[in-house]
C-alpha cells in the first residue's frame, strides 16, 4: 500500500514543466510578450545548445521522458535571466524575481477573467462582480502549484 503523500508527489517532468511554464508566466507579467519556440529555440543556439519542438513540447507539458542534460537546463535558466540552480535545483534555490512574480501572475489572471465577465455580463452589479472574483481567486490555481498551465487567452 502506498502512503498518501507519495501519492500526491508532483512526478520529476510536470515539476519541470510547473517551473518553465512559471518562467514563461513571469515574461508576461512583465509586460512583455510571451516568448515562442522559436526565440527560445534562438536564444539556446546563440548558446550552443539545440532544443526540438517535440522535446520542448513535452518540457512544458510534463509528458514524455524527463529531460536531465544539465547543459540545456542551464542554458535555459541563462536564457531567462535566472540562476541555474533554478532548473537544476529545487524550490528552495527560486530565483526572488521568480517568487515575486507567483502572487502577481494570478492577480492577472483573476484580473483578466473579472474584465471579461463584466464586459459580457453588461450590467452587474458590484456585489455579483465581487463575488465573482472571490470565487475566482479561491478557484485559480497560483502560478506556483499549476500544472503546465501557460498564460490566458488574450481578449479583445
């Protein structure tokens, strides 16, 4: 029988995933654009190291075999401004301008989904528009415990 806490243990890969998805996060609560494959796929090449679309598919998903090649992983980290600890490490070793961004990344997402709910509800009133983000901040997972979730849909 397995103990309940081993069953709740997040596997090596989606814990990979948790942090590149968290650093793509971080890029757009910014201000900046998310990046693409490509410009990460550029970046890694100025560095000397090369990086498929399937392997970073399945880096950011938490699917497939985990990717270990400390070089990568680092160049990764360089490649996003952060320590290589980060990705070679563990939670302890997040990176402040990281942990600054989780609190931030959901209060977007919060922010977002309030905006569109009150422009397509049309006229709420303040107590349903403040319930509705009550129920939406208890609901959206913060950045930190997503699972290879990447940023929200732009509105219009």
């Amino acid at each position: 029988m397995t103990d309940a806490h081993e069953s709740d243990a997040v596997s090596p890969q989606l814990e990979l995933a948790r942090k590149l998805n968290l650093l793509l996060d971080v890029v757009v609560a910014e201000g900046n654009t998310p990046y693409t494959y490509r410009q990460i796929e550029a970046g890694l090449k100025e560095r000397g190291l090369t990086l498929s679309r399937a392997r970073w598919a399945y880096m950011i998903t938490g699917e497939g075999p985990l990717v270990t090649d400390p070089a990568l992983l680092a160049g990764i980290a360089d490649f996003f401004r952060i320590p290589p600890e980060y990705m070679l490490g563990s939670d302890d070793d997040l990176p402040a301008r990281v942990d600054a961004q989780l609190s931030f990344v959901k209060s977007l997402r919060v922010a977002r989904v309030v905006t569109f709910a009150a422009r397509m509800l049309g006229d709420v009133s303040p107590e349903t528009l403040r319930s509705i983000t009550e129920l939406l901040e208890d609901e959206i997972p913060d950045a930190e415990t997503s699972d290879a979730e990447t940023s929200p849909p732009e509105t219009a």
